[in-house]
C-alpha cells in the first residue's frame, strides 16, 4: 500500500464564543485538514492547527508547506513506515510539528483502515476504561467564572479547567479563590496561565497564595522555554507543576527530567509533530516517573480523536483536555461526547466520518497533489 494522492484543505472553524487565553483572543480556529489516498483506494485524515505564538507556525504557511515540500516526498510511501516518513520530514525540514502532525494522524488513520482496527490497537490497546475532560472556562471576571464553573457542575462536569494570565496575577489568584469558594473543596480545579505570569518571582509570589485551594496543577505559569524558571517554581511552591508551551522535543522532556522541572507534562500533538512522537514522550516521562496529560490546540474531530487514540493507548497518559469540536458552531467530524466523558468509536483508524460537504462549506482552499 502506497500514498499516490494527497489534497490539503485551508478551513475556518466558527467558534461559539470567542476564546480568550493570557496571549491571544481567538473568534475563530483556522486549520488545516490533509487527505491522504492511497492505491487502494484507502482514505485517510489528517489535521493540522498551528498556533504562530507556540509552535512558530501559521495556518496557510502550514497549508503550503504541506502542500509544496513536505508531501511530493512522503507521496509513493507507505503509511505503515511512520518512522521513515518522520525521517523523511525531520530531513526535509526543521520544527513546524503541527505540520509534521497532519501527516502522522493521516497514516495512522490509514494504518487503521487498512488493518480493520481503531489506531488505539494499533499504538497499544485499551489502558483506560474512560476517558473524561473537563470544563475549559476562558480568562472572565471572577464573579463570572465562578458563576460559569457551578453552572459546569450542574452540567455534569467533574472537574475545571481556568484559563488565566492575562492581568495582573493578584487579579489571577482572585479569579482562582472565585471558583473555589463556589464550587467547594473537592472539586478538581486546574489552572492553566498560559505563560502569562511571565518571571520566576512573580509566579512563585502568585502560586503562594494558592497553596491551601487543593489545586490539581499549575499549568506553564512563566515563558516556554524557561525550563530553569520552572524548576525554581517548583522547589519553592507545593502546587503540582505543569510544563506546557515548554515541552515540545524530546531534548525539551530531557532537560524538564535533568532538572526536576515538572510534575505533569501536557504533550500536544501539534506540539511534538503527531501520535508518534507523542508515544516517544509518554514513555520517557513515564520512565521519569513524570505523568501526562494529552492537550488540545481547539482541533476539529479529526486531531481531537487522535489525541484520545494516543491517550487511551498509554496508562501514563492521565487526564486528557480536547475540546475544540464543542467549542466549534460548525464542524466536519462525528466525535461523540456525552458530559464529561468522550466516545471513541471502534471503527477503523480514527472512527472519524468526515461530512464532505462540510468540509467544503468551511474551506477558504484547496489543492491536490497526485503521485508522478
């Protein structure tokens, strides 16, 4: 089985509501959807959503890397060598893992396929019974995020995600005392900054503060990249620590490691270049004795149930926070979730059902490759 065809889509995503993190607001999701053929008439999906502020890429730069490099030299290959297909692009070109990634999720789908099974078999079978997600609130007033987070309860939500960062950090803890105080004690509260407390001091003086709330974690409270800074953070506070936006490459885990920077790792596969390189993370933290957690970057159907597939597949990989086809007024896939659990389908691959008209509503372009 080889790949003889491939066509990339440029798609806009509605979102419901706009979603307002610590360094950007985003009204829409623009992203990237890739269709691999091969000469048996096998389809597979891939997907990919850059995000210009961590992975340094954009959206149509990503389409045309696809497009014009990275495809003419995977064509005429088979899904099944993933690691030479990782080779081949690595060798091609440096970094941009959100494109790397649609073509590793469009493999596996078709390795899937090709086999009559769902790609968690293929990666590892079951090692969970469920999985969940939590309620993400985006960065509000505090009387409104609590109010939102008791409302998530009567929902049916088990446990919060904060979005915070964006002002001053004594106006984050007030936001984060908000919630608590109005959802109780026990429920899981996690606080994601998003970078936003940016120095080592000002996050460790904010996180102080927060030491009696029964926190799950503190998510990427200063720069990525600052794998030092958070290694102090860490030392100095009793918050479980979270390493995000920093934890990219495998050279990345293996500094967080040599360091002690962190307790929990959120692996993201726009971050790390697909479910492969993901694998790769999963089992060297757990090795550390570091556990994960699979992130989303407000993906579609298609990325979001890879991301579950690689979850359910590995016992270290803990929580899980893909969201974006709730967030999303319009959609192209079927990934079913019934409050606070998700449903993945034992169809083959990623049990994804692209609806192609969709898909063509939501388009802003296209363009397909053939084999020559």
């Amino acid at each position: 089985m080889k790949i003889t065809k491939a066509t990339v889509y440029a798609v806009r995503f509605p979102l419901r509501n706009p979603f307002i993190i610590s360094y950007a607001t985003y009204p829409e999701m623009y992203s990237v959807i890739l269709e691999l053929e091969t000469d048996t008439g096998l389809i597979g999906y891939g997907e990919a959503v850059p995000d210009e502020h961590v992975t340094g890429e954009y959206y149509l730069s990503t389409y045309e890397l696809l497009k014009g490099l990275l495809i003419p030299k995977i064509i005429g290959m088979s899904p099944f060598d993933i690691e030479s297909i990782h080779d081949v692009m690595n060798s091609t070109i440096s970094r941009n893992p959100a494109a790397k990634a649609a073509i590793d999720i469009a493999c596996y789908d078709l390795m899937g396929k090709a086999t009559n099974q769902p790609v968690y078999n293929l990666i590892g079978g079951k090692a969970h019974e469920q999985l969940t997600y939590p309620k993400v609130l985006s960065i509000e007033a505090p009387i409104e995020m609590a109010q939102k987070a008791k409302q998530a309860l009567v929902d049916g939500y088990h446990s919060l995600k904060l979005k915070v960062g964006l002002n001053l950090p004594q106006t984050d803890v007030e936001r984060i005392k908000a919630v608590r105080e109005a959802v109780g004690p026990d429920v899981e509260i996690r606080v994601d900054v998003n970078q936003g407390w940016k120095t080592t001091g000002t996050a460790t003086a904010a996180i102080k503060q927060l030491e009696d709330l029964n926190l799950s974690w503190i998510e990427q409270p200063i720069k990525m990249g600052d794998i030092r800074g958070l290694a102090s953070i860490r030392q100095k506070t009793s918050v479980p620590i979270m390493a995000d936006e920093t934890i990219q490459t495998m050279e990345d885990l293996l500094e967080i490691i040599r360091l002690e920077a962190a307790d929990v790792i959120n692996i993201k596969l726009m971050k790390c270049g697909g479910i492969y390189p993901a694998i790769h993370l999963a089992k060297t933290a757990e090795a550390a004795g570091i556990t994960c957690q699979v992130g989303s970057m407000v993906e579609s159907s298609v990325a979001s149930a890879a991301g579950y597939h690689t979850a359910y597949a590995h016992k270290n990989i803990e929580s899980t926070e893909l969201t974006g086809p709730l967030l999303f007024s319009e959609e192209i896939g079927d990934l079913k979730y019934t409050i606070p659990y998700v449903h993945l389908s034992t169809d083959p691959g990623l049990g994804i059902h692209v609806d192609r008209t969709q898909l063509a509503k939501l388009t802003i372009q296209s363009a397909t490759i053939n084999v020559e």
